[in-house]
C-alpha cells in the first residue's frame, strides 16, 4: 500500500505459519473429500472459519465474514462443487486484504472467463477486467475464474500467480510483482543445497525450463500471458529486497554459467532396439503411436543408430506397461524392448552455457567426483540446458554436486 503504483492487488489462500500448521486449500480439500464419502466435516470447517477470524482479530479489521462462512456451510451440505469449495480460501482472503489495504473488492468470478474446454478466454475476460479496474485500486482473488454456464473453475495449485499473470497482461502493467515465501528464485532447492544463492535475473525461457523440471517458486503457465508483452515479473518476499527479475531478454551477464538447477524423480526408459532402424521411415512414429494409444506422453527421446530410448513417467506406465509393449512389437517390429525403472531427471540450465566452453565436461566432473553414474544425457538444440538421467537414490546427491561444482567453488 505504500507505493501508489500498485493498482492491482492478487491474493492467495492463508498458507502454513510454522511446522504442522495447515494451509487453508488443503483443509478445503479435505472437506470436499469428507463431503464426498459422507464423513462430517465440521471440525476442518470450525478451524478453517477459526483461521480467519485470527486474521481480522489480529490485523483489526472492521469486518465480519459469518454470515457468508454460514451460507457455505449451507452450501457445503446440499451439494458444492469442489473446485467451488476450493476457491473460497482465496475469496475470503481477498475480502480481507481489501478491507485492510482501503481498496475495492472484485471478485475473480465476474472477470475471469473459461472457455468449455477449460482454455481461459483472453479476450473477454481482459474486456472485463478493464472495465471492472480502470481508475480504481482492487484486490482480487486468485485461483479460480468461472465457465460459461456459471460454475466456479479453479487453475491448478498455485494458480494464483497465472490470475496476477493475466491481470498485469489485461492492464498493460509495467511490472508484475510476485511475492512469495522466498526473496527471489534460488539456484538450487534449499532443502537439498545449503544456504543456495538467489538469482539476479533469469530469463521466461530458463525459468519455464526450471519449472518444468520442478522448480515451484512461480507456477509454469504464469509466464505465457505477460512474456508476449515483454512484462517483468520481479518475485520476492520483501519488496525492499532486489529479489529476481524474470525478463523476456538481458544484456545483464549471468553471475554464473548456470542459472538454476532442478529435478524430478520418478521417471522410466524404454528401449527399443532393432538393426538398421536408422533407415526405416516411420519407425519413431510406430514407437510413439503404442504409447498415445495408451494415452501416455513422454518425456525425452534420445536415440542411436539401432536404439531409441523412451522416457515417461511411471507412475502413468507402470498399470499400462505390458499393453504398451505388445503394441510396440505390434506396430514397429523392434528386435527386443527392455523397460529399467528407477529414474531421475536432472536439468542444468543457464544462458550462459552458450559462451562457456567446457560445459559438459564440468558437469560429468562433479557427478563423477561424488559417485554420480550417468544413465542418460539429452541437451536442447538451444544449448540453454542439459537434462541426465541418474538412479532416484542419486538425485539429491548429483544435485548438490552440480552445485558445488558450478557455483560453489567458482568465482564470478
């Protein structure tokens, strides 16, 4: 509230304020999953109405939300949906916030627009928003829109940062500010590096790449509505601190040739072998097909001269596993298919990996150095990233290597 520049205010539900409490959108999901199986509960509810009547107590807010807590505890036992339920920890939130900030309330349902294939319609939900904001100061929640026959839709977890995305978009923003749990993005996941440094500026290509690969700091589909229009997004904790800025493109020198480093474990390969595939025209394609019959999508797809390598997620191969190797020999003929589970993937990306020289070797350095056996290595024709393959039980181990060996013990 200190910088009149800040028209537009998004938030999000209450998260955790220490270990073992509860964030609000967890316990509205459960009380979707008790109201589903016919369990009570009331209890989650006392504590989540409790949660904001601390908030108003705490802040001394003028305002009381029991009258509209009732009307959803009416709601909840006739029948809601659960995105609906969901979304009420934003709506409360944001009933609070523009109490407490002297601003209007609007309501994400009046503005944001899905289309029946749940895609956000751009067009006529900007239209809204312009018309809702212009010349005001609002605060809004995030999180959820509405579909065309009126029923509340949600985004994924983490929404709330595509609803700030889409405002600064519809409001031709200078800035969008993204304020989380962090003072900026960090080049590594703190629970696995110690103390990892905080990045000065990434790019929307490194950071959809990050993000990706499990770096949660700002959701992944909140990049495409602002990077069109070559709005930053700065993301931090503490709008007195620098925190990092997410540009469409820098002429700022990196501090390091990497820029983050982020994983995922959980993953499997299938190789498929047969001589001379090089020279058979639609092979690949045969391949492929077996796994969207089997309505699985996969992650990389590295290849040699006889073989081609698959990698999916197993918690989404494992129950179709079989199907999708008879429909392999079915569709593409290959000499054997050998399926090996237990697999993580590591991304290394940075801009600067373009201009450095000796890139890879660095990597396989510090992963041979700490033990780390590389099982597969796939890097993008932008030379932005490099993603390897190691087992699950290396992950954390690999990934604070690469630190180590890319920052740690490397001057500027």
């Amino acid at each position: 509230d200190a910088d009149p520049a800040r028209r537009v205010v998004i938030v999000s539900a209450p998260g955790k304020r220490f270990s073992g409490d509860h964030k609000i959108t967890d316990l509205l999901y459960l009380c979707a999953a008790h109201i589903k199986y016919g369990v009570s509960c009331e209890d989650i509810f006392a504590m989540i109405r409790d949660r904001y009547n601390e908030i108003i107590a705490e802040c001394g807010l003028h305002i009381s939300l029991d009258k509209e807590f009732d009307a959803l505890w009416d709601k909840m036992k006739n029948g809601i949906s659960q995105d609906e339920l969901a979304s009420r920890g934003e709506y409360f939130s944001a009933r609070l916030m523009a109490e407490y900030l002297g601003y209007e309330f609007v309501d994400a349902a009046r503005w944001i627009k899905f289309k029946f294939d749940g895609a956000v319609d751009q067009e006529a939900s900007y239209a809204a928003l312009r018309s809702l904001a212009e010349d005001r100061r609002v605060v809004i929640p995030g999180f959820y829109g509405v579909m065309p026959d009126g029923h509340i839709k949600t985004f994924s977890r983490g929404g709330s940062d595509v609803t700030g995305s889409i405002v600064a978009q519809a409001c031709k923003a200078d800035i969008y500010e993204n304020w989380t749990d962090v003072s900026g993005f960090l080049v590594a996941d703190p629970r696995i590096v110690d103390d990892p440094i905080s990045i000065r500026y990434i790019t929307y290509r490194e950071l959809r790449e990050l993000s990706y690969m499990g770096a949660s700091v700002l959701h992944e589909e909140a990049i495409f509505p602002v990077r069109h229009c070559g709005i930053p997004i700065r993301n931090t904790n503490r709008p007195q601190d620098p925190g990092t800025w997410i540009v469409e493109t820098t002429g700022q020198k990196p501090d390091y040739v990497v820029t983050g480093i982020a994983g995922k474990k959980g993953f499997c390969t299938i190789l498929v072998t047969k001589a001379m595939m090089n020279s058979e025209v639609g092979f690949g394609r045969k391949v492929l097909q077996a796994l969207e019959d089997n309505n699985i999508s996969f992650e990389h797809m590295p290849s040699g001269i006889d073989t081609m390598t698959v990698i999916v997620h197993e918690d989404e191969f494992m129950n179709k596993e079989q199907q999708v190797i008879s429909a392999i020999h079915r569709l593409a003929k290959p000499d054997s298919v050998e399926i090996e589970s237990d697999y993580a993937l590591v991304a290394v990306v940075g801009r600067g990996m373009r201009s450095a020289s000796g890139t890879a070797a660095k990597l396989f350095s510090s992963l041979a150095g700490a033990g780390v056996n590389v099982r597969m290595i796939d890097q993008g024709s932008s030379e932005l990233n490099i993603i390897i393959g190691i087992k699950n039980d290396d992950f954390n181990k690999a990934i604070r290597a690469i630190y180590d060996g890319f920052v740690r013990n490397q001057t500027k």
